[in-house]
C-alpha cells in the first residue's frame, strides 16, 4: 500500500532548480557559515599543515623546505629524547593514578564520610578554586610554596626544625609538578565521583549498614562497582589530557633544569617557539597525535571489552 | 539525617541501642576524615591566604602572619613599576587589553555558538553526525600541533594589507579569533542541548506567524534561553580573562600584553623576586574569577549534581 501511495505522490515531484537549491543551503548559511569557517580556519587547516610542516625544515625564514623524514631521524637519534619520552610517561601515568585516586578520595571523603552538606560543600569548592585560578596565579603561589629562598612556605617550616633551605624545584620538579597539575586534576575527578556516589540509592547504603557492613565493605563492595564507568572514563581522559598538558609545566620549571621535566608536548613548544624551528616542531608534534591515537585504540579495546562482559548495573 | 538503626520499621525484637564501642568507632572515623580533609586541603587553604596577606604587607610569616602592612605592594595601580634593571609600565592600558579580550571572546563565543547550536538542534543535513563527531575528536588533540599552524596561519594573516595588524600575529584580536574558535565547539554542543528542550510549538508559531528561520531565532527562542547564554557568557569571559598560552605564544610587544602575560613577566629571576609587588598583581588580575567563584560557588555544586540527594 505504501508503494501505491508513493506512485500516485510520484509526478507531483519536480527535479529540484538550481536557485532552489541555492536557497535551501542559503538558510544554513548564516547559522553554520561562521562555525565552519572558524573551525576549518582554526582546526582542520592547522591539522593539515602541521603534519605537512613536519616534514619541512622551517625555521624563523617562514619558508616550505621539504626535507622527507629528515625531522623525524633527527628526532630519534636525538640523545635527550628517550629522557623526554621517560619524563613523559611519568608525569601521564602519575598524574593521572593522582587525579583518578585522590579525586575519588577526596569525593569519598566529601560526600560519605563527611555528612553534613555545607562542610563537604566547603572543602569541594576549597578544591575547586585552584581550577577557576589563571594558570599564571596559580603558579606564582606554588612558586612561593617551594621556593628555594628562605621565603618559601616549606623552607619556613623546614627552618622552624633547624633545617637549611632547599632548592626543591632544581632537585625534585617532577613530583612536584605531579602535585601541581594534581591539585587541579582531582577536582574534576572529584565532581564526577561526588555526582557518582550521591546518584547511589542511600537505602543501599542503610541496608548495608543494618546488615552490620563497615564503611571500608560499603566502599569496597558498593561505591566502587558503582564507580567503575566513571573511572574508566576519567582514566582515559585524563591520559590524553595529560599527553597533550604542558601549560604548568612552561611556567614553573620551563622544563628545567636541563631538561630534567621536559615533557614530549613541552619539547615540541619549545622547538618551535623558542628555538623557532618550526618544521622541527611540527614532526615532534606529530609524534604526540600518533602516540594519543594509538593509546585511545589500546584504551578503547582494554575497557570496551571489560564494559561487554558487565552489563549496566541498575542505577550506575 | 535518622539512623536506620533506631528506625521504627524494624522488627520489636530488634534491638534498637548502640553498643559503646560501635560509637566510638564512628566517632574516631568522622574524626580521622575530617583530619584528612584538612590535611590535604590545608595547602590549597595557605597558598590563597598567602597571596592575600603578602600584597598588604611587606613581610609574612609562615604564609599568613603579615608582619608590616604597607600598600606599597599595590604601586603598580598608581605608577611604574621598577624590579632590579626591568621597568614595567603602566598596569591600566594592559587591564584594558585583558578586558577588551575577554568580550571579544564572550562576544564570538556566544554570537556562533548561538548560532550553530541552534542548527545543530533542528536543522537535517548531511554530514550533520560526522560534523559534530570530528568536532568533538579535534577537541581531544593536543593543543600544541595546532599552536604550530596557527602561528604559521596568524604569520600569513600578518602580511595581509590593511587588516593584517588587527587579526594576525602580535594582535589580541588575532588571538581573539584562535581563542573562541577552540572555545566554540564545547560550546555549540552546550546550546545545542538548551535548543533541545524547547518545544517545537513556540518555534512553529513563529513561523507560522511569516517568520523567516534567522527571526525566529533572534526574537522568540534564543529570549527563551537567555539564563543558559549568559552561563556561557560568564564562562566564556572568565576563560578568555584568564587566557595565557595562546597570548604568551602569539604577542611579543608589551603594548599589546594582557594581565597574564604582564603578572607572568613580573615572576622574572629568583634573584629579584617581590613577591609582595607580585602577590598583589596577582591578586588585582584574579578579582574577576574570585568574584564569579564567591558569588556562584554553591549553585555551581549544586548544579553538577544530578540524582538523589543524600
């Protein structure tokens, strides 16, 4: 019946004119036209020439001097380089086991421990206020903090004992800069896991207690199956976040000293923009995309798979 | 909050009272998280009552005894600033800058997001889904391949007669347009989701009304979702207040510095730190954000919480 129908609709259909046409795309102009311009001027061009810039050798000339893959074995027979690839898997993995736990530590802390709702409320938005800081604030506090002076915060303390100062950005940037980027990382984690654990059913919870369970059961057998999705996918966010993240790291150490907390994305803002060999940039850029391209395949497959296995729990 | 073992509903056998040890043990927990919370979040709580008590006084002890309070540290407000061989000028043409930023990109982030939300929320087309799909995987890339081209782009916007001073390098509203345009994305998809919920009837009685779709749009459904533009209003100033990378990147005169890129040029050498001038810099730049977060810091929690409240 329906074909019927269509055959007897069917002559009424003219092909449709040109300027027809036209004005039906004219309608999208004025809502799209500025999207797309700007998304292509802004994204796409510049993933184009970035990948076509790595195989160049510009320099401050500005000028397109093909060189093939010389970049890239320059690259990987740079000395400094497997200490840049160490640096950074250090600083990803860290910091991303950092903003995962203690996110979900301090979420934990905040919303089932901690029962009244303005305390918890209070030390969420303590957490939250390092995130909605400009990074060059934030960073000029941290600097006071481990300041190698004897102004600074842990210098203080550390001379209150008897102690001399200690210049702890030169001895130890790495782990400090895991705190940097952590403090600002767990927050996010911890406004997910908060959202996460007030959404479980407090019955539950009462049921369990009734039933005689201790708070680390409650945890172990109740809030985190509950939490396995969100923290499958903060894991992967923040993995690829943090390959690309060097915005912290630029202001408090630079990647200093010598290179000690150079991290991959760093290197490659520093090749192109201090060194201002751009074309060499772009290759160590592009590196990184084929390195977070992989790792999201890899991510992908490890949980998608496990997520099959487990079917939605009722109200996760 | 009742506690489930005095509940009434249970069984009469059930005996409803508390043995010692289990009290204690719920007291000792509360006690031990809450130490922990301070603990860990007694940095965060130092690091901001520094900032304060050093940009009113000259010395401060431990992070939050001032010793001398002077107003010294706030000289940059009324006249130049001179740190060990370097001078700095005068901090009011730089706020301007930040300013007239931050609206630029407010302005285009609300203008093509209102704009592309609403196509993306009615309007079938082809490539609609990959469009929106490549949106959100160009979001994940890591923004230093991008920087690269776009200083090459900006560099070839520079030699453009005429308006090339004004949106290539060197230019905050070069960096304007690079700003809102990886701004835009999150923020279409955002209003996107305000167009969703309103009801096609409105909209339908507009153009039944005669209402071309650009009239419909500006008079009678963006008015309906005005609370949710101006969020992302607020957000989108906030981030270009706040902006540093792009703008540490992309200018070099100091004329054209804004507020980051101005504070981050005072951090200087160790040898020359004062970090009272510095603090208080710091703290004349933040009065927006710190504003925004002691105004909205309880609706802003509340509002990522979905679900039963506990």
């Amino acid at each position: 019946m329906a074909t019927e129908a269509a055959m007897i609709e069917s002559p009424q259909r003219k092909p449709i004119s040109l300027l027809a046409r036209l004005k039906n795309i004219a309608v999208y102009v004025p809502f799209l036209g500025p999207f797309l311009f700007l998304v292509v001027t802004y994204f796409f061009l510049p993933v184009v020439l970035t990948t076509a810039l790595s195989f160049t050798s510009m320099d401050s000339k500005m000028e397109w001097n093909f060189v093939g893959l010389e970049n890239f074995r320059r690259l990987f027979s740079d000395p400094i380089i497997p200490g840049i690839a160490r640096n950074t898997a250090i600083y990803v993995i860290l910091t991303c086991v950092f903003n995962v736990g203690f996110g979900f530590f301090l979420a934990l802390l905040t919303t089932y421990f901690v029962e009244r709702e303005n305390i918890g409320l209070i030390f969420r938005s303590i957490w939250l206020l390092p995130r909605m800081t400009p990074s060059v604030i934030y960073i000029i506090m941290w600097q006071w903090f481990v300041s190698p002076t004897e102004l600074g915060f842990v210098n203080q303390i550390l001379r209150a004992f008897g102690q001399p100062p200690q210049a702890w950005l030169a001895r130890r940037p790495m782990p400090i800069l895991i705190l940097v980027n952590g403090f600002i990382g767990a927050s996010f984690g911890m406004i997910i896991f908060s959202a996460a654990i007030k959404s479980i059913p407090v019955d539950l919870i009462r049921a369990a207690r009734v039933d005689g369970a201790s708070d680390l059961a409650i945890v172990r057998r109740i809030i985190v199956p509950m939490l396995k999705w969100p923290i499958m996918f903060l894991t992967i966010w923040q993995i690829l976040s943090l390959l690309a993240s060097y915005e912290y790291i630029l202001l408090l150490t630079d990647g200093g000293p010598f290179y000690k907390s150079e991290v991959w994305s760093l290197n490659a803002y520093h090749r192109a923009f201090s060194s201002l060999q751009f074309g060499y940039g772009a290759s160590i850029a592009l590196v990184l995309v084929v390195v977070g391209v992989i790792a999201t395949f890899i991510m992908l497959k490890l949980f998608g798979f496990q997520r099959l296995m487990e079917p939605a729990k009722a109200g996760a | 909050m009742s506690d489930s073992r005095t509940s009434t509903t249970s069984p009469a056998k059930f005996i409803a009272r508390v043995p010692l040890w289990e009290r204690i043990r719920v007291r000792v927990g509360k006690i031990l998280a809450y130490t922990l919370l301070i603990v860990v979040s007694a940095p965060i709580v130092v690091m901001y009552v520094w900032l304060f008590m050093q940009s009113i006084s000259t010395r401060v002890l431990l992070g939050f005894i001032p010793q001398k309070l002077s107003l010294n540290n706030w000289r940059f407000l009324w006249s130049e600033v001179t740190i060990g061989v370097r001078t700095y000028t005068n901090i009011w043409p730089v706020v301007l800058n930040t300013f007239l930023f931050a609206i630029g990109v407010t302005f285009l982030v609300v203008l093509v997001s209102a704009l592309s939300g609403f196509a993306l929320s009615r309007f079938q087309f082809r490539g609609r889904i990959q469009l929106t799909q490549m949106t959100i995987l160009l979001h994940a890339f890591p923004g230093v391949t991008l920087l690269i081209a776009i200083y090459y782009i900006l560099f070839v916007l520079w030699k453009v007669p005429v308006i090339g001073p004004i949106i290539g390098l060197n230019s905050i509203w070069g960096v304007v347009f690079v700003k809102s345009a990886l701004e835009i994305p999150m923020a279409a998809w955002i209003v996107k989701g305000f167009f969703d919920e309103i009801p096609w009837d409105i909209e339908w009685a507009a153009y039944v009304d005669g209402c071309s779709r650009l009239q419909a749009w500006r008079r009678v459904i963006l008015p309906v979702i005005r609370p949710g533009i101006a969020s992302v209003a607020i957000f989108a100033f906030l981030a270009g207040w706040s902006e540093f990378l792009y703008l540490f990147t992309f200018i070099f005169e100091q004329r054209n510095f804004t507020l980051s890129l101005y504070v981050k040029q005072l951090i200087g050498d160790f040898k020359f730190v004062d970090y009272g001038l510095l603090s208080a810099a710091a703290l004349f730049y933040m009065i927006p954000p710190l504003l925004f977060f002691l105004f909205t810091q309880k609706s802003l929690l509340r509002v990522s919480f979905g679900g039963v409240k506990g």
